[in-house]
C-alpha cells in the first residue's frame, strides 16, 4: 500500500473542520425530537432523532450542544412560553450551525429554540389523547361518580415531602368548623418523567384497598411547577377515568388544565383548594343533618300540638257523650221492661182471660189432649180442674 503521503489525525480533523464551514456557513432551521436532553455544567446536551411516521423507526440521529450563555436564556424563555422543561419525547424546532471540532468531532450548536413549534406539537399530542378517550367512552366517568356526603377518609397521593402535601393537612386538621378527616399519604413521584408510572402504581394500591377510602387526591406543590408533562400521558388518564372512587386533583399550576384534571371528578388549582373543597363539602352535610333535625323537631312539635287538642277536645265531650248513652240505655231499658210487663200472664188473667193447662203445658190446640187427659184452667180468682171426656 503507498503510504508516501498520509495525514495525521487531528490535520485530517482540520480538514474536515474547515469542509463543513465553508459548505455549511448559515444557521438552520430543524424540526427533531429529542431523544436525549440533559444539562452539564450549565451546558445543555441533546440528543436528536427523526422517526418513521409510518415504523415509528429512527431514520436519522445527530448530537446537539447549547452553550451554557445561550442556554441560560433559551431555556427560561421556553419554560415560560410552554409551561415545561425541554425533556425526552418533545418534538422541538432548532436553530442551529454545524461545528465540526478537531478533538470532540461533528456537533450542532444551538443558536436559537422556538416554543410555538413545541407548543402546538403538546396541544397536537393532548387532543390525540383526549379523542382516544371519548372514544373508549371514559372521558366523563369521573363526573358521573357522586362525592359522598360523609367523605371523610382520604387517600392522598403527593410527594412525601412536597410542601403543598403539608399544606393540604394543616388545611383539614385546623378546619373552622373543627370537622374530622382522616387521610393517608400514598407517596409518589410528582414531577418528571417517572410521574406516569408512580401515580399508577399509588392509584393500583388504593384500589387494593377501595372500601377504605371515600375519595382519592392528587396534589403536587413546592416543585418545579413548570413540570407538567407527566400529567398529560394517556395511560395515566384512563387509570384516573375509570377509578372506582371520585378523585380530586390539585396540582398548583395556573395554566390550560392538564389532561389528568380534565378526566378527574374535580380540579381545583392547589392543595389548599383541595382541602378547603372536603370541608366546604362535609360543612354542607352537616347543614343539611341539621335542617333536617329541625324540620322533624317541628314536624314532630305539630303532630304532637294537634293531637294534644283533639285529646283536649274529646275530654271535653266525654262526660255529655256518656250521660247522652247513660239515658237513651235508660230508657232503652224502660221499653224493654214495658214489653216484658204486656206479656205477664197475670196480667192476662187479670183481663179476663184464662190458661189451660195439661200437664203444665199451654193447650193451644184440641189436638195437646184426649179423652180421659186432666186439664186445669186458671182463672182470675182460682182454678178448674177438668177430665177430657
């Protein structure tokens, strides 16, 4: 092999160095996903990738640095505009210039990020989940749950040691109306990319324990609120859209819901909200358990009033009602003894009339006795004997 003209290592890097800056001297606009994204001493480091849209298979990779100077700008300007760090699966718009270095080879050097680009890819990405819910038909049934009036144990999902996890407690324990709750912490992972998998698995262990517990919170708080993107996950969404227990969510942020609160059964802004809902909840209970007290006391005060009256009103009428029975039985009884005294024989006798008799018994018929029978025949003053002839 001829070897009477070669090239060292870095004089061949050189030469590389000086082809890509003259054939590539502009900046570039790049539309990529981010399949690696890390900061570095103030420097970020990325990793780009372009996929079939089809396979879904990468089709191209390259490295990408922002420097620490234009990192520290571009990526305040992007949490603001998006509401979230640059991370691992965003599709991302560059503006960037090629830099091949003698020593640490080809990279593309960001000049500039554009948010819109996110942005929109984000809304793109919600409304696909979003539509996949409807269309399972478990978008609203959270909605169609009923809190119970009584919710008074609540499992709590949060970061153990989230700031706004300590003010949701205090909110319940120093509650005006000294309403009693009991809660218990399923500790989990609020921000970041490890979100999606933790809150399912404190989700899966409540379940475990559904007839202890009336609702189910989800508060974040005291973290990084700009790190929303766990909360926007579909697999996420369905485990909170077909949980069996109402489940509240209070995740401190301020910006368009996340796919999680629209699905939950309520959204309120922050823990504390969360906390103020459960007792403004039970303080309405307890409102209604005593509108009702009242309402059976003077139910009960009424019954209780007019059957005092008509008690009053029948013993006033007791003693005329009896006297009014006292005399029509007197007289009743006069009528009787009357008819009684219109059918004594004596007083037949005493008439005029007489009674025979055969054997003791009335003859009424010359068929009661024969010849040779004895009869007696009472008159008013004595008795005849007779013989039948």
């Amino acid at each position: 092999m001829e070897q009477s003209h070669h090239f060292s290592l870095y004089a061949l890097n050189a030469l590389v160095h000086e082809a890509v800056s003259n054939a590539l001297p502009d900046e570039y606009w790049v539309e990529a996903e981010l399949a690696e994204c890390r900061e570095r001493n103030g420097h970020c480091y990325m990793e780009l990738v372009e996929k079939d849209e089809r396979s879904n298979s990468p089709i191209a990779k390259a490295s990408a640095k922002c420097w620490r100077q234009t990192w520290t700008l571009l990526h305040a300007t992007f949490l603001r505009a998006t509401g979230q760090p640059l991370r691992a699966g965003m599709k991302v718009l560059l503006r960037v210039y090629p830099q091949f270095h003698e020593a640490y080879g080809f990279s593309w050097i960001v000049s500039d990020i554009d948010p819109t680009y996110t942005i929109g890819d984000l809304a793109r990405r919600r409304q696909e989940i979003i539509k996949t819910l409807k269309a399972q038909g478990v978008f609203d049934l959270q909605r169609e749950l009923r809190l119970s009036p009584f919710a008074q144990r609540i499992a709590v999902i949060s970061a153990e040691s989230a700031a706004g996890y300590g003010d949701f407690c205090r909110q319940l324990l120093d509650n005006e109306y000294d309403l009693q709750f009991h809660t218990e912490l399923f500790p989990a992972i609020m921000q970041g990319e490890r979100v999606e998998q933790s809150v399912i698995q404190a989700l899966n262990l409540i379940n475990n324990r559904i007839d202890d517990f009336d609702a189910v919170v989800i508060i974040r708080g005291g973290g990084a609120t700009s790190d929303m993107s766990g909360f926007d996950t579909l697999p996420l969404a369905e485990n909170v859209a077909n949980f069996p227990l109402p489940i509240i969510t209070g995740i401190g942020h301020d910006r368009d819901e996340c796919v999680l609160d629209m699905v939950s059964h309520t959204r309120v802004k922050t823990p504390t909200a969360a906390a103020t809902l459960l007792t403004a909840h039970l303080c309405n209970t307890l409102q209604q358990v005593a509108d009702a007290e009242n309402v059976i006391a003077h139910y009960a005060q009424d019954r209780l009033q007019r059957h005092r009256l008509q008690l009053e009103h029948i013993t006033t009428l007791l003693p005329h009602l009896a006297q009014r029975l006292m005399t029509e039985a007197h007289h009743s009884l006069e009528r009787i003894q009357l008819k009684l005294e219109g059918y004594d024989p004596q007083l037949l006798l005493q008439r005029g009339y007489s009674i025979t008799l055969h054997s003791g018994q009335i003859v009424k018929s010359p068929q009661d006795v024969k010849s040779g029978d004895e009869i007696e025949t009472r008159l008013k003053q004595g008795t005849i004997k007779s013989i039948i002839q």
